[in-house]
C-alpha cells in the first residue's frame, strides 16, 4: 500500500518579488535552435526541479546508455508563485531569488537543456496569500493573469507553463472562494496567448475539478496532466488521451527502486504516455533514473556531471 505523500519544498519564502507588475519590454531570444536529439522510444520523462536546491542544469546529464538519447524530455522549474496584492486586490505573479535566478541566468540554466532538445516549463504555485488559479473573480482578472503568465514566457524563452493549485489558501486576504469559472477563463485566455507552448496540469487543488465552465471544457487545452502523489498509480481525471497522461509519480532518492520501475512498467503496458518524476538534485542518481529507464526504453540510464 502506497502513502500518499507529498514532499514538495514550498518555493514561496524567500522573498524578492520579481513581481513583473510585470513590465515586461519585450521578447528574449530563445537562442540557438535546438539540436535534434538521438531519436528515442517511449513515453515523456518530465523532472520537476527545486531550484530553491538544485541546479537546472542537472536534467540534461542524464542520457540513455543505447543510443544516447535525453532520458527527460521536460523538464519543470519549481516554483513560481502566484501572489496577492492587497492594494490592487489582484493577483500577481512572483519569483522568489532562485527562480528569479534561473531566469535571469536563461543562458546557463536553461538554453543548454533547449539545445539538447529538453522543453523547460515554468511551474506556478500558491502562496498562502488567498491568490490562486480558482477564484479570479472575473474573466478580465483572469485573463490579466494570464498575460503575466505568457509575457514570462516569452520574455525568458520558455517552453510553457505548468499549473500546481496548492498553497493558495483561498480566502486569506479578504478573497474569494473557488468558483467555476475562474480556471476555464485562465486556461482559455493563456492558450490562446501561446497557441503552440505547453499547458501541463499537476492534477491536484480546486483548479483541477473544475475544468469546464459555460459549455466549455478546457482538458483539451493541456498538453499533460499527471499524478501529484509520488509512489503511486493515479489516472488524472482528465479527458486526454492516454498519450498525455502520467498515472505515475515518483520522487527521485525517496521513491524505491522497485517502486519506480514496477510504475514504469505499468505505464508501457496500459500505453500511458507520460511518466513523472520529482526532485532531481545534483548528485548521481542513475541507479534509481535506470531504475524506470529499462522500463520505458529498454536501457539503462549514464549521468555525466
């Protein structure tokens, strides 16, 4: 029997607003074209990273050993937050000194996994200001968020946005509960801002039961959803194919080897086409990374620090 457990470091205390109010001037490069990695076989290995800890870098030094190719496809910085302004009575969009570092560092952190052909994804959490993805209180407030969201994007040369409704503690600050129609209206308004960039679901919190709204269901505006509880098998309630669903969950160090590879297995036999993994830090993890890898691509996993 598996515990659900939940380990994730909160990114919200350390300080610093990068608040982008967000005036954001303009677009950054994306820098050079990705090279096109060794074509590989299998589901999409996503890695959430605690930047708060580690090291984006470390998601692209693991390779498989047949072929060579990228062992994770995406991988996620942990975390945004989204915040409370109790002047303006909005929401807004924070980073806190580590992410704000990884972004500001885009050459170092983040355009070396791109070029190796690795999508990196910004992560938005709650943080306990009553602020979160389910009660924007109109559809111009959500929308207003979702600008900030695709402006961040565009100014860093991201490959998306992911969204982990926890933390918010909805009604703090004099805000509002969760309401039916403030995701669908986030949702909408950031897919249409970036057509072609990924929206991924970390299917847990108020935002994830209440996917449609006014005759519209947003499901099919995500590229994934997956499983937010490590060590277990969990179907996301989400009308996705299987191709972009991940029942599985593991945190890297923490979730056993067996574990992992018994979650990988699984996914490849029930034609899942996802596979997820938390907390990839800085020290040499390919024991428990080949753990799932011979599962998915018949191969064990090489780090190269």
């Amino acid at each position: 029997m598996f515990t659900l457990v939940r380990r994730r470091v909160r990114t919200a205390a350390l300080a610093l607003s990068a608040v982008a109010a967000l005036a954001f001037g303009g677009t950054a490069a994306t820098g050079a074209a990705a090279a096109p990695a060794p074509a590989k076989q299998g589901p999409t290995s996503v890695a959430y990273v605690e930047v708060n800890n580690n090291s984006m870098r470390n998601v692209g030094k693991y390779t498989l050993a047949n072929g060579g190719g990228n062992v994770f496809d995406v991988a996620v910085i942990f975390a945004a937050n989204i915040n409370y302004d109790t002047g303006t009575k909005a929401a807004y969009l924070h980073f806190n000194e580590n992410v704000q570092r990884v972004l500001d560092n885009a050459a170092t952190e983040i355009r070396p996994l791109q070029q190796k052909g690795i999508k990196v994804v910004l992560s938005v959490l709650g943080n306990h200001e009553g602020a979160g993805f389910a009660n924007f209180p109109s559809q111009q407030a959500a929308s207003a968020f979702a600008k900030q969201l695709s402006d961040t994007v565009a100014k860093y040369g991201l490959d998306g946005i992911d969204f982990d409704d926890e933390y918010a503690d909805y009604g703090n600050n004099g805000t509002g509960q969760p309401n039916d129609s403030s995701f669908v209206h986030l949702v909408t308004a950031l897919r249409a801002n970036m057509p072609d960039k990924i929206i991924s679901l970390y299917n847990i919190g108020p935002a994830a039961s209440r996917l449609s709204y006014g005759g519209v269901d947003i499901s099919s505006k995500f590229d994934y959803a997956w499983n937010p509880y490590y060590g277990t098998w969990q179907v996301p309630r989400v009308a996705l194919p299987k191709s972009k669903l991940s029942p599985a969950a593991v945190e890297i160090g923490r979730t056993s080897q067996s574990t992992a590879a018994d979650l990988a297995r699984r996914t490849v036999s029930e034609g899942y086409g996802v596979y997820l993994t938390y907390n990839l830090d800085g020290a040499d993890r390919s024991a428990d990374v080949s753990a799932f890898t011979r599962e998915l691509y018949g191969s064990d996993a090489v780090y190269t620090p």
